[in-house]
C-alpha cells in the first residue's frame, strides 16, 4: 500500500457525509471530477474499493467502514490544528466567515459591514444564512449571530440583546378590514402564517392562539423575508421583529398590549480563534454595534 494523502482522506469524509460524489464536490466547493480523482487516488492507495457505486448513492463498503471513524478523528484533529494556528495570526486581513438567520443576516448585517470596511479594508467578510445550527468546531464558520444559547463547554458566545416581536399590517390592509380592537378580533382578520411552532414559541398564549388559528391564512411561508414581503403587499397581519419592521414605513404595529417573549441575540465563536486578530476585530465589532442598537432590537426604536 502507498502512502495516503490527509487531502484525500479529508475528502473521503465529505463523500461519506452527502453519500454522493456531487454532493460531496458541492459541500467542499470542488469540481465533480476533482473529488472523483481524490477517491480513486485514496483507492488506489489502499489497494480496496472503499464505496460500493450504484445508480442514487455511494455505499461505504466493509473497507470504508474500518477507517471512517479514524478518518473522523485525523479530521477532528487536523481542525483543532488549524484553530491553534488561527488563533495566533495577527494579521487584520484575510477571510472571516460569519453565519446568521435569515433578516439578521439579510437586512441588518450588510449595512454594518459597510461600516466595518471602512475601519478594515483588507478583512474580507462571508456571510452564510440559514437556520441550521453551524458547526463552529468543524469550522463551517468562525462566527455566528444566533437566537438560540449555545451550550458546548469550548465556545465563547454572548448574550448581546433581545429580539422583540409583534403583530404589523399594512396600512392599505388596514384602511380596507379595518384595525382589530381586541385580540378576539384576530379570528376575523386575514393572518401572513409561518409554521405554528413559530408563532408558539414566541410567545402566543392559548387564548392569542385560538383566534389566530381561526383568522384566514392567505399565504404561509417558513421564509422571514417572504413573510414581512406578503405583510407589506397587504395580504394579512404578521408577526414581525421589531427591528425588521420599523424599517417600513407602511408597517403599523397592531395589538400592541399583546405581551409577547422576547428572543435572545447571541454572538459565538470557538475559543481557539480568540487572539487571531481579524476574528476579534469582527467579533468586537458586531458586539459593539448590536449593543449600542439594544432599543432598536428590542422595541423597534432607533436611538
């Protein structure tokens, strides 16, 4: 057997995870071909076929599940590697990956950015959106705005602000069906919906929830920015943050006396990467202007 390269065990990982070639290539932003040549070399090297190929997928076969948790464990390691060595780059240049939920990380994150070039020219920024939990320890990111407190003992997270949400509408919708009163009048009313674990976890007690479940949903969406969209097209009532909603103009807050939970904005990053200067100087920065935006977040004021 001939030597194995760490590159083409580290791509025999991503193979196994997506279970596909293509899914692999698109995960490790490689060509198809590329991640086919790294599994033939890393075959050809072991002297055995390590997936057995079929039409839909790739199947490790007995061979690549010999070595699939020792492949883990080099990549493990070879990650904590490159945390240490991060952490000790001084540099205020280079790239700085940052993941955020939709409308955080899509209305608010852009234009503080702007912001933040001016003060680092030569510190690139990678915005990522989505609602799954990155691995910060695996370094799919170096940063993470998230609404949810992590709990692994080796990540440095603070608790930044509040999140605020409540029920807007358009004022043409308004002026047409006429502004509810009461929270009774929700039943009569036309809702924008989200998956009702949403409109559960802010907050909605069971007496808010019986009327809004008998209002008429005229589009659901588990999309933030489609759903403040179909609220200004004056299609319903929405359940928006505050910050998101005090940036339209034709948004009217309704129910106001309808107490609702607030969610919490954490920021987070592995402790490996806490003397790399570029990562600090994001870190600090999204620190700094969340916090001075605290009313902003949490009641939709700007101060």
């Amino acid at each position: 057997m001939t030597k194995i390269d760490w590159t083409d065990l580290h791509i025999f990982l991503a193979i196994a995870d997506a279970g596909s070639i293509s899914g692999a290539a698109k995960a490790l932003n490689m060509s198809q071909p590329t991640v086919g040549r790294h599994l033939n070399a890393l075959e050809d090297a072991a002297g055995t076929s390590l997936f057995a190929r079929s039409t839909r997928a790739l199947k490790l076969t007995d061979s690549g599940e010999a070595i699939l948790e020792n492949a883990r464990r080099m990549g493990v390691e070879a990650l904590t590697i490159e945390r240490l060595l991060e952490g000790h780059v001084k540099t205020l240049s280079g790239l700085v990956k940052i993941t955020a939920v939709e409308g955080l990380g899509t209305h608010w994150l852009p234009r503080e950015i702007a912001i933040f070039n001016e003060r680092y020219p030569d510190i690139t920024i990678e915005i990522q959106i989505g609602n799954r939990v990155v691995d910060l320890q695996r370094r799919e990111a170096d940063i993470a705005l998230r609404l949810v407190r992590p709990y692994q003992g080796d990540l440095i997270a603070k608790r930044l602000t509040s999140y605020g949400f409540g029920l807007y509408a358009d004022k043409g919708y308004l002026k047409h069906h006429g502004v509810p009163e009461d929270v009774k009048d929700l039943a009569q009313h036309q809702m924008v919906g989200m998956p009702h674990q949403v409109f559960r976890d802010i907050g909605f007690g069971a007496e808010e929830w019986e009327h809004i479940a008998q209002a008429k949903t005229v589009v659901q969406t588990n999309s933030p920015s489609a759903h403040i969209e179909a609220t200004c097209a004056g299609l319903g009532i929405g359940l928006h943050s505050h910050r998101w909603a005090s940036s339209y103009s034709n948004l009217v807050r309704v129910l106001p006396e309808v107490n609702l939970d607030k969610v919490g904005v954490w920021i987070v990053s592995h402790e490996d990467l806490r003397h790399s200067a570029r990562i600090r100087a994001v870190f600090d920065f999204l620190s700094e202007r969340i916090t001075a935006q605290k009313k902003l977040f949490e009641e939709g004021r700007q101060v």
